[in-house]
C-alpha cells in the first residue's frame, strides 16, 4: 500500500502539467499540488512535526 504523499509524487512524474484539482474557479496541475504538499510537510516540519505525529486539519463548508 502506498502513502498519499508517494500517491501523488508518482502521479506527478507521470501527468505534471495535467488537471489534478478542477473548482469552479480554479484550476490546479499535479505539479502544483504536489508543490503546495510539500511546503505544507516543510511548515509542519519547521514547526517540530515529525513523521508519525498526527495532524487534524478543519473542515469548512
């Protein structure tokens, strides 16, 4: 089984420039989630995170 980080890092090798996220007012190619994933991982890092810690991010409608 594989993690969603590793999910994505392969769809991106695969399809970079191709639609990941489509919103009615956006638009989002693997290459920028996986970017966006990775600053994200970079901040919990910085911020003492670890691997294994669990993280609970809220929901908005």
């Amino acid at each position: 089984m594989y993690s969603l980080a590793t999910v994505l890092a392969l769809s991106t090798g695969a399809f970079a420039e191709r639609d990941a996220i489509v919103t009615v007012d956006s638009r989002l190619t693997y290459r920028q989630v996986n970017g966006d994933a990775d600053r994200f991982a970079n901040l919990l890092a910085s911020k003492g995170l670890r691997p294994g810690d669990e993280v609970a991010l809220p929901i908005s409608a």
